[in-house]
C-alpha cells in the first residue's frame, strides 16, 4: 500500500453496528456514542437509520439523537434512508450526507426494503438528485456486492452494470458492500477498481463473517478505495440478511492502517476507551479484539 496516504474510515456503529443488538439504547445514549467517537478524532459517522421502527426498532427516536448531538463543523453526520420518506426526515433532522442502499439481487432487496432493484434505482436517483439541490452530499450502497444470503453467488458483470448506473446519477460516493462476509481479497481488487474507474470516489463496507474482512479493506485500499466502513467494537450484521454477523471493528482497521503508515486522523488509545465503555452498555464482550490485546507501537519505517 501507498504508506503515508490517508483514507477516510466512517464510522457506522451507531447504526449498522446498533441496529442489530437485541436490546434498543435510548436516544441520548446513542448520541453519547456518537459524541465519543468523534471526540476520538473520527470525521464521519452515521448517527442513526430512518427507518420505521416497527422492522428496526433500535433505530426508533432517530431525529431524537440527532438533535441533542453536539455537532461539529469538521464532521460528516450522515444518516441512512431506505425511500423517499425516509431521505425526507433526514433531511428535516438536519443532517450532513444520505446514505441509501440497496442489494444487487432482487430477493435481498425485496426482503430488505420491499421493492425492487429497479424500483430502487430509480429512489436512488431521486436522492441523489435531492441531496444536491439541498447541499447535502451522498452515498449509494450496493448491498450483498459479493453474494447473496438467498441467490448465492453474485456475478461481477451484474454489480457493474448497476455501479455504472449509479455512477452516472453523480452521488458523492459509491460503496460496495460484503453484506454476508463471504468475499476474498481478489474479488474486492477486480469490483473496487472496476467502480474506481468511473471516476467517483470509492468506499468498502465489509463485514468479517468469514474472518476476510481486514484483508478485504487492505485490497480495496489497493484497489483505489479511499473510504471504508467500519463499526467501534465490531458491532453489527443485517437484520434481514441471515448469519451476517458483526462488520470489521473501526480500532482494529485503525491499528492495522496505522501500522502500515497510513493516516486516519484517529487517537487509537481514546478509541478504545469508546469501546470499554460500550461493552459496559451493552452488558457483553465485543467481537472486536484490538480493546482486549492492547496496541502496539507502530514499526520505524526509513
């Protein structure tokens, strides 16, 4: 890898991570949460989902976090919306980007968000279109980019026939996402660099299911990525995704980027703290390991 670049890691705990725990924290909890973590040195997050709480309730009182949130001019607050009423209390709530995702199969997007993937193109496109007129920036997530939960094998050619569609409605950014945690590091290099070549910025989301998920940031770094997702303490999963479990942890991709004499901005000690402090809330272990083994100084690189 390029030592000395930087890349944008964007912190989803607060969504993706919490959205699949048992139990729902209360609002200022969470914006607590996000409230540490940015006091870590992080400079995007996603605060909450918009989303009816009656399919995630652990995103219920999402305008709620958003208002008691101690905002700082230096951070993205994004948000995730689903449909077009979703985009629209986003934006009512205030925030800085709108995330929308959609899965590349039909099944996992007809069980995720009860439309198809035209049908979801086309919401993507409006909320693209709308981020722009309003000043907001956005991002558009291919889900399940590397397999299916319900089809199985996912094809390059299918993913990058919706990339290009998705490139060509101008977002800001377009992630590729292992939903389920079952891609390798040479399936992330081939679609990584594929998107990349469309000209837009590209990011990784990748869950560690399968124990690939660092591998994978390292290949999508390679790759031309320059924004990946991860989730404090390795918090998360689908709920409509069965099996996904937790996605990569942000202090372990931070340890290991650091490591690498890549820049992320981020205070790796005060980072672990956020996640000590979440195993109390939570009541459990976390998968991340980096909070339990400690760090390590980085190497001397001549």
């Amino acid at each position: 890898m390029n030592t000395g670049a930087r890349v944008t890691v964007y912190e989803v705990g607060p969504r993706d991570g919490l959205q699949n725990e048992p139990g729902v924290l209360a609002p200022d909890v969470r914006a607590e949460l996000v409230r540490r973590l940015v006091a870590t040195g992080i400079r995007a997050v996603e605060v909450a989902s918009f989303v009816d709480p009656r399919r995630v309730p652990q995103m219920e009182g999402a305008e709620e976090v958003v208002a008691v949130l101690d905002r700082s001019p230096e951070v993205v607050y994004a948000g995730l919306a689903l449909n077009e009423r979703g985009f629209e209390r986003l934006v009512e709530a205030g925030l800085d980007e709108a995330r929308f995702a959609f899965g590349v199969t039909e099944s996992f997007t007809q069980r995720n968000q009860g439309a198809t993937v035209q049908e979801s193109l086309e919401v993507a496109a409006q909320i693209v279109a709308r981020s722009r007129e309003g000043g907001l920036r956005s991002a558009i997530t291919l889900s399940v980019a590397f397999g299916c939960p319900f089809e199985g094998r996912v094809e390059a050619a299918r993913v990058l026939e919706l990339v290009e569609r998705v490139a060509t409605m101008g977002p800001d950014t377009i992630l590729l996402a292992d939903t389920i945690g079952v891609a390798v590091p040479s399936d992330v290099r081939e679609l990584i660099a594929r998107t990349a070549g469309h000209g837009v910025q590209v990011g990784g989301h990748f869950h560690n299911t399968r124990n690939t998920g660092y591998a994978n940031a390292v290949a999508a770094l390679e790759a031309g990525a320059t924004v990946l997702d991860a989730s404090v303490g390795g918090l998360g999963g689908c709920p409509f995704a069965p099996k996904a479990t937790g996605n990569i942890a942000t202090e372990d991709l931070a340890y290991l980027l650091h490591r690498e004499g890549i820049e992320t901005g981020i205070d790796l000690d005060a980072l672990l703290e956020v996640s000590v402090w979440l195993e109390g809330i939570l009541g459990r272990q976390l998968d991340g390991q980096l909070y339990r083994a400690g760090t390590f100084p980085p190497a001397v690189r001549k």
